[in-house]
C-alpha cells in the first residue's frame, strides 16, 4: 500500500525530474511478473545490478519463479539489442515490447529501463552486505541524489527498511483489487411479492421491471446499478421475508431467469444453501466457460466442482475427460522432493482431491451405486487408467493445449495474476474451466488477498457473459468445522 513518507534534503530539482519518477525494481517484483518492467508508463524503470545476478540464480528452477526468471531475462536481452542498458533503453523503441499493450502515458509514451551496475556506498544502518540491501541503496542514491526514487518490492521487510531511509516505498499494486470489496457473484433486494411471482411464473423478469421495484422499495427516485451478466439476484418479499426467489441475469440479455432448486442430486450432492445453489446453476450451465468459486474452508467449492464435473463428464458426456489440477504450493518444495514416482508423489500431492472423489463414488455419495460393488479407489484408479479423469499437479500445465474438457483449478489463491492468465490462456475449445480457493489461506509468501491470481480473476472478468462468480460463506463440512470457521 502506497503511504506518504517523509523524505530527507535534496538538491533542488528541474521540472524534467519532478515529472517523472525512477522505480527501483526488487527482484521478487519481475520473479511475480516478468512483465512489470513494462507497467511504469513513461517513468524510468531501475534495475539494480544484484536484481540480475539473483535472476540468474533462479532461472534454473523448474518451476513457475525459475520460468519467470528466465522471462525477466529475455525481456532485458531483447532491450539491450536496441542500446545500452546501463544507459537506459526506451522500452518503447522494441517492436517487441510495445505491441503488448503494456501501461504507457499519454500519448502512448513510454519509459525506459536501466540497468545500474554501481555498488552504492550504504548508509550505516544497512551497511551489512547483503542483497536487499544493495538493492535498497540503489534507490537511497538516486533518493539523495534529487531524483523522485520508488523503491518497489513484494517484500515486507526490504519495504520497512527502505521506508526508515526516508525512501518512498511501494508494494506491486498494478494486479492488485480491493479484496474487502471484492465482487461476490450475487446481491440482496426487498421487492414486492409480485415481483416475485411474476419471475416465477413468466420464467422470466425484465430487468427495468426489477430495477424501478427496487427503487421503489428504497425509496429513492435514482435507479440502482442494474446487476451485471450472470450475477444473481436473492430477492425478498417485503412483507413476507419468509418469501424469496432466487435469480440470475442471463448473459447478453435484459432478464433475470428464475433459478430454483435441484429436481434430483449431482453425483450424490444436493445444494445445502443458496449460495451452493447459485455455484451449482453456474457449473452445470455450458455456457459458462469460466468460473470462480471462493469460500473458506469447508463451504464445499471444491466438492461442489468435482461433482458437477464429474456429472458433465462421466454422466451427460458433455466432455471427454475431468481435469483436476494444484499448485504445489502448501508445504513450499517441489514435487521432486517426495519419494516415489510421479503417481506416489500425486497421491501425496493431490490426496484432497482424492478425498472428494472418494466421497463422490461411495455409496453415500452416489446413491446409485451398489454397495457391494468395487470400492471407490477402484473406480478412480479405473477412470485415470481409461483418462477420463486425469490429476495433475499445474507444474506439468504449462504448454499444453486443453479442448473439450472439465477444467478445476484448487488452490487457485496460491497462483499470482500472470500464472492464472497462463493457465486459462491454455484452455482449448469446448473447455470450462472452474477456479476454486480460499483468499484467507495463502500460502504464496508474495501473495495476499488483494494480489493473488484467483482475486485478480474475480475483479478482472466479471460482467463477461462467458464468465461467472460466486463467494460461498457458510460452512457445510460439519457443525464443529462451521464453528471453528466462526470462532477461531
């Protein structure tokens, strides 16, 4: 978060450095995304020198901050093909760079990046030689030097010590959203009751029809913001609270549907509460492509995918294979440090899911299944061998093309905005792709509720007819798990 600090004495400045800023670029900054030297507008981009020697440490990684690394790296061996970089190259002059649609200021002007190789005496209370504090220095330089110096890093502590110097310091806000104010897939209104009865009985509600209800009953002469594409609408009589109806505006049309409850289970599972309700109506709805559930632990949403998923998929055989994929994330190490081949490491990887799916094939799960027959994990080692239900950790994503299948993402908190893009980027034709996480258990040290790639996606697509949200609230997994939700 942006914060006004107090600055030390500077030499007076020309109108040329006042205008435009210098960011000095932590290197957790292009490790998040690569792109980041490219969003400053027209301002000037520093990257201190000890940035690319730790780049270079990290691009032999396999996994996403070794893949960004090395695109942190290409994108400055493409700038140093049109000048010198520790000159400064206007990023804006490579064809490369500037037909990306990245940030520029008016005009489309664009700024530049440099590269400072000097090693910056330090101020005696960061005179220990270590990387961030080389880093730091070199925005303490440019600080004391009359330059207008951001230092910018994801970084908590390289951001408190830099702010004790008196240098503005920022964290990476350009994929930022409000997460105390993120959209959450639905809206409460106090209508008149027939309103209600007439969604119900027309199987639809024009929306300037709800709208001025809603007006009306407020009491305001101003019309309220009408609800956006796929977003539902959890209406209430205002004189009988007890009766409600449930709706949803359809894409690309001016009604709200009626959406009611389930006529029969979903692989075993029947909604337990409306908002489970409005995330069932968005997973069985093909025409959603994309959908993001949040909730905390135990409101059912990655229950809830895997069942509609494997509804569509071994039941209506909309799709030809279910999908389920994780970031190996939780316990911070790659998947190469388990014992095992791939499969044994999975099963320690994804077993989560694993328990869903055993859930879902037991006789409790699915009713139609005789409880004589093969247990559960025969089923799931069945349906992996046949390939109609493939988990994966997203290590093994990347690069690949996915059409005609049932997409879910776990544990999309854990991904940054630029992974998340990636992963959907892949989605062939014919795929929905499902989103699942929990902003409150973030297990990505760089990442928090307003920066995470599964908030990024809620604020980003929302409105899009293709695209649909929901933010479940209540804890179905038992009544001790809904209490430690509240209490603890």
């Amino acid at each position: 978060m942006t914060r006004t600090t107090r600055t030390q004495a500077a030499p007076p400045q020309s109108p040329t450095q006042v205008d435009v800023k210098h960011f000095v670029l932590d290197t957790n900054v292009l490790l998040h995304n690569p792109n980041a030297l490219f969003v400053f507008e027209d301002n000037h981009v520093i990257i201190p020198y000890q940035v690319i020697e730790e780049l270079d440490k990290m691009k032999r990684r396999d996994d996403d901050i070794g893949r960004n690394a090395r695109a942190a790296i290409r994108h400055l061996d493409l700038l140093r093909g049109a000048g010198v970089l520790t000159d400064g190259v206007n990023w804006g002059e490579v064809d490369a760079m500037s037909n990306h649609g990245y940030a520029t200021g008016p005009d489309g002007k664009t700024g530049s990046v440099r590269i400072d190789v000097v090693d910056h005496e330090r101020p005696p209370v960061i005179s220990a030689d270590t990387p961030d504090n080389r880093i730091i220095a070199a925005a303490y330089h440019l600080m004391r030097g009359g330059k207008r110096a951001v230092f910018v890093s994801k970084d908590l502590s390289a951001r408190i010590k830099s702010d004790t110097l008196g240098i503005k310091t920022e964290d990476f806000e350009n994929q930022k959203v409000d997460a105390d104010r993120l959209y959450s897939g639905y809206f409460d209104a106090d209508v008149p009751r027939d309103v209600i009865d007439e969604l119900y009985a027309d199987r639809m509600l024009p929306i300037e029809r709800l709208m001025r209800a809603i007006a009306e009953t407020m009491g305001v002469d101003k019309t309220p913001d009408e609800p956006i594409p796929n977003e539902f609408v959890m209406m209430r009589d205002t004189e009988d609270q007890s009766h409600t109806g449930l709706g949803r505006r359809l894409a690309d049309t001016d009604h709200v549907i009626p959406v009611t409850g389930q006529k029969k289970p979903t692989f075993g599972i029947i909604a337990r509460n409306v908002q489970q309700t409005m995330a069932l109506d968005l997973l069985l709805d093909d025409e959603i492509r994309l959908v993001t559930l949040l909730g905390s632990a135990g409101t059912g949403k990655t229950l809830l995918a895997i069942a509609a998923g494997m509804a569509k998929v071994f039941g209506e055989q909309r799709y030809d294979k279910l999908l389920v994929a994780r970031p190996i994330m939780p316990m911070g190490r790659d998947i190469g440090y388990l014992p095992g081949d791939k499969d044994e490491k999975l099963t320690m990887w994804m077993q989560p899911i694993f328990d869903n799916l055993t859930y879902l094939l037991s006789t409790r799960g699915s009713p139609n299944q005789n409880a004589e027959s093969r247990s559960p994990e025969h089923h799931i080692n069945k349906l992996m061998a046949d390939g109609k239900l493939v988990l994966e950790p997203l290590t093994y994503i990347r690069g690949r093309s996915i059409p005609h299948q049932f997409m879910i993402v776990d544990e999309a908190q854990n991904l940054t905005p630029h992974e998340v893009r990636t992963i959907v980027s892949r989605v062939g034709e014919g795929t929905k792709i499902v989103l699942t996480g929990d902003i409150g258990q973030i297990d990505n040290p760089y990442l928090d509720g307003s920066s995470n790639g599964l908030s990024y996606t809620v604020e980003k697509m929302k409105g899009l007819g293709v695209v649909g949200h929901v933010t479940l609230s209540k804890s179905e997994r038992s009544e001790l798990a809904s209490l430690a939700a509240s209490r603890l």
